[in-house]
C-alpha cells in the first residue's frame, strides 16, 4: 500500500516537471502567443487632418442702379432757339453763348450767304418742323474746285474764344441730285460739307468738325428734312470771334441742298462738355 502510494507520489513529480519548460515556452497568461510585424512597428505619429468647418459664402453686393438725372421736357411751342438750348441743357451743355450772328431765326439764315450758287427763301410752315426760316441752295454749274461753291457765315463779333474751345449747333438739310453734271452722276446722292474756317492759317483749318468730311442725303427721304448736330473746334489763338466762318460746301455736281433751322453756342473745354459732345447723335 505504502508502495503504491509512492510510485503515484513519484508519477506526479514527474508530470510537474514535464509541465514547467511547455509554460516557459507559451508565454505568459493572457498572452496571444504570437508576435507580428504590427506588433513591432513604430506608432504612427502623423498628425490627423484638420477639418476646416464649412463657411457660409458672403453674397455679392450688387450696386444700386443709378438713376439718370432728370430731363427737362422741351415745349414744342416755345421759340424754337429755346427748344436747342434746353436740348444742349439736358445733354450736359449748359450756358452756351450765341456764336452765329442774328437777332432771330429769319435774320440768322439771311446771313447765310450764297457763293457760287443761288439760293431762295422756302417756305417751311407746312414741313411740321420746329424751326421757321429755310433756305433752298442750289449749284448748276460744275466748279473748278468744289470749296469754291458753299453757303457761308462769320461768326459774331467780340466773343472771347480760346484754342481749343467748342462751338456746338444744328442745322436741318434736305436735297435732291439734279441731272446733267459732268463731277456727278444723275443717281448720286445729295452730297455737302461741314466746317468751321479761319484766315489766320489760310483758310487751312475746318475746326475738327463733326460730322467729318462728305455727307450724303438719302435721295429716297429727299423730301424729309434731317436734324443735324455738328460740333467744332477753335484751333488758332484767335484775337476776334468773327474770324471763325461757318461754312457749308456743296461743289460736287448739280443738286440742290436745303437748309433751315440753323444756330450754334460756344463752350468753353471742359472735361464735362467734351464728354457731352461725344455724346451728342451726330
């Protein structure tokens, strides 16, 4: 019995014994048991990304529209000198002084003197136009240069003007092309010239005036009188006013121009009254 005991005494021995390395070699309690490449590599120090919390867009600012400035209604039965300067007014061209000679209409177009061809007194109170005097020019002779036949007039006296100054006006025109001229042929449009002259240069100057150069008349509207604006400019040191000339040329064939309505303003060169030019519909 005793022996027994001993030899089961001594077979438990055994097994601890045994038991003891196999513990050793699996590793604590707990423990996976297995080591991997993750388990060794370094910890990840990159920073997380920022999150930028969305922002509300700031709406554009839209300007306020502008409103022009006030017009003022031009009464078609005022004179109708009146009638352009409140035109020229509500333009930007304020206070012109009076360049074209004339106490009235009829006076001023009587002015207009005639060279190289024959004019005569229309009579305008049934067109439904606004202005009273016109006159009907016409060219029946072809000329050795076609400045030499024009309708003209001097500017008025004691005006003081500068280089570079503005004279601005209008004028109404029609016409028709007359048959037989040697510089034009019997289906060319009615054709004149616009252009403020002085001696002081020998005539050389036009005055940088607009419309520039040769203008046509519709022969299809040659009985509809067109509105005019032109604008010119003092380019000499003058010392008198009246040796600026208005001058309209028409030496290009046989036709007949006619002319009514006519009167122009001085203005001084001003930033405002040169954009107000620009402006005009020539």
């Amino acid at each position: 019995m005793k022996k027994n005991f001993k030899l089961k005494l001594i077979a438990l021995f055994l097994c601890a014994v045994l038991l003891v390395p196999m513990t050793f070699a699996c590793g604590k309690s707990g423990d996976t048991g297995s080591t991997t490449a993750a388990d060794t590599a370094p910890a990840d120090t990159t920073p997380a990304p920022t999150t930028i919390p969305p922002t509300t867009p700031v709406p554009t600012t839209t300007a306020e529209p502008t409103t022009p400035a006030p017009t003022e209604p031009i009464d078609p039965n005022l004179p109708y000198w009146q009638q352009i300067q409140i035109e020229l007014s509500n333009n930007g061209l304020k206070n012109g002084v009076q360049i074209l000679p004339g106490t009235d209409e009829a006076d001023l177009m009587k002015k207009l003197s005639a060279n190289s061809c024959t004019r005569a007194v229309l009579d305008v109170s049934k067109d439904n136009v606004p202005f009273t005097a016109a006159y009907s020019y016409t060219v029946s002779k072809d000329p050795t240069n076609w400045w030499d036949v024009n309708c003209s007039m001097n500017c008025m006296k004691d005006v003081p003007v500068q280089n570079g100054d503005l004279v601005v006006g209008v004028l109404w025109v029609k016409g028709v092309r007359n048959p037989g001229s040697a510089l034009a042929a019997d289906t060319d449009p009615p054709e004149y010239y616009l252009a403020l002259k002085t001696p002081t240069d020998s005539w050389a100057t036009e005055g940088e005036m607009s419309p520039t150069g040769n203008q046509f008349l519709d022969p299809s509207t040659s009985n509809t009188w067109q509105k005019v604006w032109f604008s010119a400019r003092v380019l000499n040191d003058e010392t008198q006013s009246s040796n600026l000339s208005f001058q309209i040329f028409m030496g290009f064939g046989f036709q007949e121009i006619d002319i009514g309505g006519l009167i122009a303003y001085y203005f001084p060169s001003t930033p405002d009254n040169e954009k107000a030019v620009i402006n005009l519909t020539y």
